[in-house]
C-alpha cells in the first residue's frame, strides 16, 4: 500500500485555498495546462513512506506514537504562493517562517523512519501545501513571473494538533485517503 504521514488542515483554511486557487486561475494565461487538487484532499504532508508492506502498519503506528510522545500543539500561517522545478511542475501555499516545532517533527520523523528502513529525503523539509500540478508539455512563460507578483495571501492561522498516518489509492478519479491513525498531540 502507498502510504504517507501529514498533518490535516482547518476547513476554514481549506475555504481560503479554494478561493486562492480560483484567483490563481484568473491571473494565469493558461489555467487548462494546471491540473488543480481538491481543496479537500489538500494536507501538509510530513513524510512520504511509498509503497509499504500491510505487515509494517502496526510498526508504523508505534513509531508515530514514540516521535508525538511529549509534542504539544502549535500553530502555523500559510501565507505565500510559490512553485517548484523549472519549469513549474508544482504550485504551493508555504509557510513565511516554519516554526521550530514543525522543524524539530519533520526532522525527528525522518529520523524515525530511517531506522526502520525507509529512505531519508534528500532535500530540505519545505513546509507547502500542494494547489496545483502542471501538467508535462505545458507552455506559459509567464506562470513564475505571475506566483512570484502574486503577493502574501490572508489566511486564517491553523492549529496542528496531531499527525495522521494515510494511504493513498490512485484512481482515475484522483487519489483517494484512507486515514489509518492519528496520533493527537497534547
């Protein structure tokens, strides 16, 4: 089973995201070449574990359990437009300034799940939620000049209260989330 660690978003923050992602389409050229993600399916996604056999969950579990012990809430403000690649392959709302809490989890989750065999990212955490992909062959050269004077975006703050453990199905439809646990936070 595909598989990964997020933390869940407010649905006031996901209300927020829709509209972004309609004024989004409004200031693009091409909107037809972005393929865009279901604010409800939207999530801070902490760890990507990939495939993982079903034997493994329980496992999974504990360690998720063993990293949140002793972690309380805190918040976050996701203020910013952004993409990745270049060209553009993904459109994102980040975070001005990660909080050292979210640093010191996603650094600690790693960690974790290293020992247990799964690979460590190479890149740095960059804190996002994913608004969009474009689709290969897409041809707007405008599409950074247009993120980039996009400008800080007024969205509520969120509360980041526990991490959830999810699998991922692939459908022709879009993917669909399967929660498997939550570990809250104190």
């Amino acid at each position: 089973m595909r598989c990964f660690i997020a933390a869940d978003i407010s649905s006031e923050l996901r209300g927020r995201i829709e509209k972004l992602q309609s004024e989004l389409k409004r200031k693009l050229k091409n909107p037809a070449g972005i393929k865009w993600v279901n604010p409800e399916l939207i999530h801070l996604t902490l760890k990507f574990l990939g495939d993982v056999q079903d034997d493994m969950a329980e496992e999974i579990c504990q360690t998720l359990e063993i990293v949140c012990d002793g972690i309380k809430s805190f918040e976050l403000e996701f203020s910013r437009v952004g993409c990745f690649g270049r060209p553009p392959k993904v459109l994102w709302l980040g975070v001005e300034k990660p909080s050292e809490e979210l640093q010191k989890l996603a650094a600690d989750l790693e960690d974790a799940f290293a020992e247990l065999g799964f690979e460590k990212e190479q890149r740095d955490f960059s804190p996002h939620l994913t608004l969009a992909r474009v689709k290969e062959g897409f041809k707007d050269r405008t599409l950074p000049q247009t993120i980039a004077d996009f400008g800080k975006v007024d969205a509520p703050k969120i509360k980041i209260d526990g991490v959830c453990f999810y699998k991922s199905q692939l459908t022709s439809d879009g993917p669909v989330y399967t929660l498997l646990k939550k570990i809250n936070f104190k």
